[in-house]
C-alpha cells in the first residue's frame, strides 16, 4: 500500500493487516509505503466482508486498521479496506 504520512502518528506496530481471515505480516513500513508478507495458503473468506465484495468467492477482502487502542474522531477513518483477486 502506498500512501502519505503512513508513519505520522503511528509505528508498523499500531497497524493490523488482515487477508481474508488471516493476519499478513508487515514486512516493510515507511512514512509512504507498507508492505505484507501474505499466508502462505489462500485464507477462508471472512463471512462479514463476503458483500463487500460483491460475494465474490474468488475475491479476498483486505483490511488495513489502526489498533483501537489509539484515539480518533472518527473509528472509520483507522480502516482501509479493498477487494483483492486471490493468486493463491
């Protein structure tokens, strides 16, 4: 993932990245890009976000979160979320 400013405020540690159901190790983290390593093994598909995919099977939700731990205004505004087609 690219972005700006990954690193304000938070430490590759604060972050979560999970593919399907499973977790996906940070491997690289800077103020402009993050990087996972994903599971070895294609994931089970999460249930919750199977919609958010247009129920697509083939297709494994992505989640980028902020620990809840840290305060914001806005819970949305510590999640990122996408589609993406499973190679695996």
């Amino acid at each position: 993932m690219q972005g700006e400013k990954l690193d304000e405020g938070c430490s590759a540690e604060d972050y979560r990245i999970t593919v399907g159901v499973a977790n996906c190790t940070l491997v690289d983290f800077s103020s402009n890009q993050m990087s996972c390593e994903p599971p070895l093994h294609k994931p089970l598909v999460n249930s919750t976000w199977l919609s958010f995919c247009g129920n697509s099977t083939t297709l494994l939700a992505v989640m980028v979160s902020v620990k809840p731990n840290l305060r914001t205004a806005d819970a949305d505004a510590t999640k990122l979320s996408c589609c993406v087609a499973s190679a695996v």
